[in-house]
C-alpha cells in the first residue's frame, strides 16, 4: 500500500512532459478562442450593428478586467484545496456560460437596450470571473510542474497556442456569422464555449492526479486568505515582480489604442492599411516568442537564470522601437514605419515569454503552498494595468493635442513615456528577476519526499530541440 501511494506520488509531482505542457496549452488556445469572441465580435456588433457608443463595450471589457482584482482569491483557493483542475475546468465553465449570456444580452439590446445593457453587464462579469480563476489555476499549474530548464519554453508554447486560439476561432466564428444574424451570434458564440468547455475537460484529464503529494497540503492547517496574501506581499521578491508586472504590463497595453490611429492620423494610412499593420506587430510578437522560447531555455542549467536577461532585452527593445514611432511621427511618411513596428512586436514577444518564464520559476519561491496567491497577486496587477493602458494611452495623446496642438507631437510624447517605462521595467527585471537569494519571511519551503525523490538530471534536461509549435 505504502508502494502505491509512493508511486502515485511521484507520478503527481513529476515534472510535466513536452505533451503535458502542450495539453495545458490548449487551455489557453481555450480561453483564448472565448475571450476574442467576447472583446472583438460582440464589441463590433455594439458599436456597428446596434450604433451604440463606442465607451459600452469598452466598460463592459473594463468590468471584465475589474473583476479579475480577484485573482489573488481564487489562487489561494486552489492553494488552500490541494488541487487546480477543479478551479481550472470551473473557471472555463464560467467563462462559457458568460460568454453566451453576453451574446444573448446582445441581442436583446436589439429590442431592449436597457435590458440588455442590464444583462451585459452582469454577463461581463461572470466572464472576468472565469478568465480570472481558470487562468490563475492554469498558470500556477504550470509554475508548479514545469521543469526549470523548460520554463521559457513552455510560457512560448502555452502563449503561442493562445493567439492560435484567436485567430483559428476568428476566422472560424467569422465564416459562420455570415449572413450575420443576432440568432446567428447566439449560436456561433454558444458552439465556441461549447468546444473550448470540451477541450478543456479533455485536456487537463489525468494532468494533475487524482492526488497532489504536497507536504504543505496535507499536513499544515489551512490559512485564512488575507493572512495568506499578507505573507506572500511580505516577500520582497514576490512583492518586486508586482511593481515589475504592472509598469511593464502598463507600457506593454498602453499602445494598443493609439499605434493604428497614429498611423492613419500621421503617416495618412487607410483603416485596411492599419490593419495590416496591427497584422505584422502580431506576426513580431509570435517571432520574439519562438526565438525566446527555443534559445531562452536552451542552455543545461542555465535557461532560468538568463531568463531575466531576455526580459531586460525585451524591454529595451520595445523602448528602442517606441522612441523610433516617436522620431518617425516627426519625419513623416519617410519613416520605415512597418520594420518600426515589427521591431516592437519582437521586442513585447522577447519580453513577454521571458516574464511569464520568469514568473513560473518565482511563483514557486518562498513560503510553502503560496503559488497560486503569488501568480493571482501578480495576475491583479496585470489586469489593472491591461484595464488603465489603454485609458491612459489614448487620454494622453488628447492632452498632447491640447498643449502642443500638433498631433504628431502629441502621439510622439505618449510613445515616449511608453519608452520610459520600459526603461524602467528593465531595470526592475534585473533587480527581480536575476535569480539572485533574497531573504524570504514566513515559512521556509519545504520539499516533499517525493520531489526529493526525483532524480536531479530530471530538472536539468535540455529544451527538447524541434519540438512541435502550436
């Protein structure tokens, strides 16, 4: 008996292979393929087809984002409770039966707008609910059994999966609006939750066992969630990345409104022009994650501690192309505008992977059965930044137009304060995220025998070369 319960225990806590992290990537293409249907389509649909103001469904995303504030709770829950997929695939529940009630509140709208608004706004918040708490579980998850060598690797694949979840569910969904219809909605947004609810289900079936062989679960008293948060805030490291997440992720958002208006408003680009733009930013993201996640953690022993060398040079390659947006918006059509913003994007996907790496090894740092407060903790942080970057982006380029009454200047100004943070999101990764010891309050960790058990070559393997890209 005794035997048994050693080997289901090593099976449990076992460092997750190439396939297991691939599973746990199509929770995220999951996610991915019910979120865009929520933020593009239904956001389209409001503003065109129903003439709505374009201020609704831009609260309505920012309702989405106030709630995930929570996240710190319900990473503690799956803390406090021994295992994640349950807050997983309850999560990804939420976020379907959110998402169609969304759809239906849309077409209500239609015929009643006060209803309709009502509903949308109680459908938007189910939704940040279910992003918030099957991301969290994900993400601790992952931090929890993924090999170091094989962090940066497994953030680009789970990451890259997610933007294959956008555009396969895009074009997908898109095919199928057409004649566009509100029952149509209905039903495309309710078959989109439906698959990515089912393949959620199949994919974390089986990952995490039927038992976690975690000493801090089994023996240790379950801790109140404030006393839990309090302690985690207490570490200076876990503390850091916060700040770290929220100014890089405030620099990293803050551009998304404003680059194509800039581009159609300075550089006199057609919306299909600017369009292709936001295309090619993309196509540089999906670049600086493969290249980060093959060569990040590629090295034997070494893929976690330069980790934070990738996101230090991601960060200062995105600040180097957003003061060239700003000199560009000076020198006019002149300005080799797309290579500017390929460079960009390369620059947020280099950083991106890199900090989600990062955050896995960190999450996984300090007191005992802590991870998914910390990766809820920094998920709050990102989630306000994300709701106030585009805010801050777009209401600073009207201020500029006000003071300098020119509006190249004044989009040149925001780019270069988006640069600055940058600069300083640099300087934070190399503080935080260096791998350097920093004194630790509350509980040591302590390694269960099974972990102990492990044999260390396990921890070190090399980043599997060739390795399938979702």
């Amino acid at each position: 008996m005794n035997g048994s319960r050693t080997m289901n225990a090593l099976r449990d806590s076992a460092p997750l292979s190439w396939l297991g992290i691939a599973r746990l990537g199509l929770v995220q293409a999951s996610l991915g393929a019910i979120v865009v249907i929520t933020t593009s389509t239904l956001n389209r649909v409001m503003v065109v087809e129903l003439a709505l103001a374009a201020s609704v469904p831009g609260l309505l995303v920012g309702l989405h984002y106030a709630v995930q504030l929570l996240r710190p709770r319900w990473g503690h829950g799956s803390d406090v409770g021994g295992r994640r997929t349950p807050w997983i695939v309850g999560g990804m529940a939420a976020l379907a039966a959110g998402a169609v009630l969304a759809a239906l509140a849309t077409a209500l709208a239609a015929t009643n707008l006060l209803a309709g608004i009502a509903l949308s706004t109680l459908a938007f918040g189910v939704i940040g609910v279910g992003v918030g708490a099957s991301g969290t579980s994900l993400l601790a998850l992952l931090a929890e059994r993924v090999a170091p060598a094989r962090q940066a690797s497994a953030a680009a694949i789970v990451w890259i999966m997610m933007i294959a979840g956008f555009i396969v569910t895009a074009g997908t969904a898109g095919h199928f609006l057409d004649p566009f219809s509100m029952t149509r909605l209905v039903a495309v947004t309710a078959s989109v939750a439906g698959a990515a609810f089912l393949v959620t289900c199949l994919a974390v079936w089986g990952v995490e066992g039927a038992r976690r062989a975690r000493a801090a679960v089994e023996g240790a008293p379950k801790v109140p969630f404030r006393q839990a948060l309090a302690e985690v805030w207490a570490e200076p490291t876990a503390r850091r990345f916060t700040i770290f997440v929220f100014v890089s992720m405030l620099a990293y958002s803050a551009q998304d409104l404003i680059l194509e208006p800039f581009a159609g408003l300075v550089f006199e680009m057609t919306p299909g022009e600017t369009t292709q733009l936001s295309g090619i930013q993309n196509a540089g993201v999906l670049a600086g994650m493969i290249l980060t996640g093959l060569l990040g953690g590629g090295f034997r022993g070494s893929g976690p501690s330069r980790l934070h060398l990738w996101a230090i040079g991601g960060c200062l390659i995105s600040a180097a192309a957003l003061v060239g947006l700003a000199f560009g918006g000076a020198v006019g059509a002149a300005w080799p505008l797309h290579a500017n913003v390929v460079a960009l994007g390369f620059g947020n996907g280099v950083f991106a992977v890199a900090a989600i790496g990062s955050m896995m090894r960190l999450a996984s740092q300090g007191a005992a059965n802590r991870e998914g407060t910390r990766v809820g903790l920094w998920g709050a942080a990102q989630g306000i930044a994300f709701g106030l970057g585009g805010l801050v982006g777009t209401v600073a380029v009207d201020l500029g137009r006000l003071v300098v009454d020119s509006t190249s200047a004044a989009y040149s100004s925001v780019f270069l304060g988006e640069a600055a943070l940058f600069l300083v999101s640099a300087v934070l990764a190399a503080r935080v995220m260096s791998g350097r010891p920093s004194l630790v309050r509350g509980p040591a960790r302590v390694a269960t025998p099974a972990i102990a058990a492990q044999p260390s070559r396990a921890l070190g393997e090399p980043i599997m070369q060739g390795r399938p890209s979702p």
